[in-house]
C-alpha cells in the first residue's frame, strides 16, 4: 500500500550528514527522540495560539517537517553508532502516541471541527501505532504499512495547516479531511495486522 513512509531511504541518505554532524557534538537518539516530543508538544501549543495570532499555524507544516527529520535521524544514529537500547525503544513507541496526542488532538479548536471527532482521530491513531507494535511482536518485523501512517498523518495535517494559513476559509473542511483519515487509518490499522500474522 502506497505510503509517505516508502520515502525514508532517500529522505536517510539526505539526513547523514546532519547525523554525523550532530553524532560528533555528542549528542545521543535518544535526546533526539526527547527533542521530537517536546516539538510536537510546542507545535501542539502553537495550535491553541493560532486562536490568538493566526500566524502560529505556520508551525505545525514547518514543525512536521523539523520533527520527520528527528525520528529519521535517532533511528539512523542508533544503528551507525550501535546505540541501540531497550530504552529508546520505549521512547519511540510512546514519543509517536504522545507527539500524535499533542498535535492532533489540539486541532479541535480549528473553526468546525469538533472535540470528539478529534478525539476519535486521536484514538485511531494510537491505535495504529499499537497496531504496528503488536504486529511485529507476532511476526519479529515491525509494520508500518500505510495508507495512514506516521509520515502519512504529517503530510496530511502540515499541507492542511498551510494551505488554511493562506486561506483561513477552508477551516471547515478540516472535518472530512478527519473522516477520511479516520477511514484510512482504520484501513491501515487492519493492513498491519494481516501483515504481522501472514
């Protein structure tokens, strides 16, 4: 199934360089992970200051991006410099439930969209992610089939978010670009689990 994720290899390659860059000013995957976190909390916040000065919606594409990078970036780390570690894979799997929940459950208080069915967004979500977990404790691989993962979540939200900061009118929309995540990633959640009992 087609997905954003598909990209990564390319998007490594141009990322080693940074990697190694940051690799030598000590710093470590799992203060990378950390570093995601706390940006999709900040992104998160920057959703409830749009309600003030409209300008912050601009920081969920640019922080998408920043934070994609992040978690190429600490998983590259991890396995160039063999610092791997039970520890950051807890970081991980928990880091993309909590960066999800801060991003998008925020997004409620974009004019007409609404609490539950964010909330429901919020849910699938996890759900995918544990999905995918489960799926690789069965099978030894973890899944990231899409059509509604991670990276495809980023793009999905970020190109909302900047295509509503130049046009503040399309604000309602936000609600059947949530009923169709909400169909994909169910979609992508089922696609996940066949996969790690195959």
């Amino acid at each position: 199934m087609p997905s954003v994720y598909q990209l990564k290899p390319a998007f490594q390659r141009l990322l080693t360089p940074l990697m190694r860059g940051l690799r030598s000013m000590g710093m470590t995957p799992n203060q990378l992970t950390l570093l995601a976190i706390l940006l999709s909390a900040f992104m998160g916040f920057s959703i409830w200051l749009h309600t003030r000065h409209f300008a912050w919606i601009l920081v969920v594409p640019i922080g998408y991006f920043i934070r994609m990078a992040l978690n190429a970036l600490d998983g590259m780390m991890a396995t160039t410099y063999e610092m791997q570690s039970k520890t950051g894979q807890v970081l991980n799997e928990l880091g993309d439930v909590l960066s999800d929940a801060c991003i998008i459950l925020p997004m409620a208080l974009i004019p007409g969209n609404n609490l539950w069915l964010t909330s429901v967004i919020a849910l699938l979500a996890m759900l995918n992610e544990f999905a995918g977990v489960l799926a690789g404790n069965i099978s030894g691989t973890r899944r990231y089939d899409g059509p509604m993962g991670k990276s495809d979540r980023a793009l999905m939200i970020g190109l909302f978010c900047l295509i509503y900061f130049f046009f503040p009118s399309i604000s309602g929309w936000i609600v059947y670009l949530f009923c169709a995540m909400g169909i994909l990633l169910i979609w992508s959640t089922i696609n996940r689990l066949q996969k790690g009992i195959k």
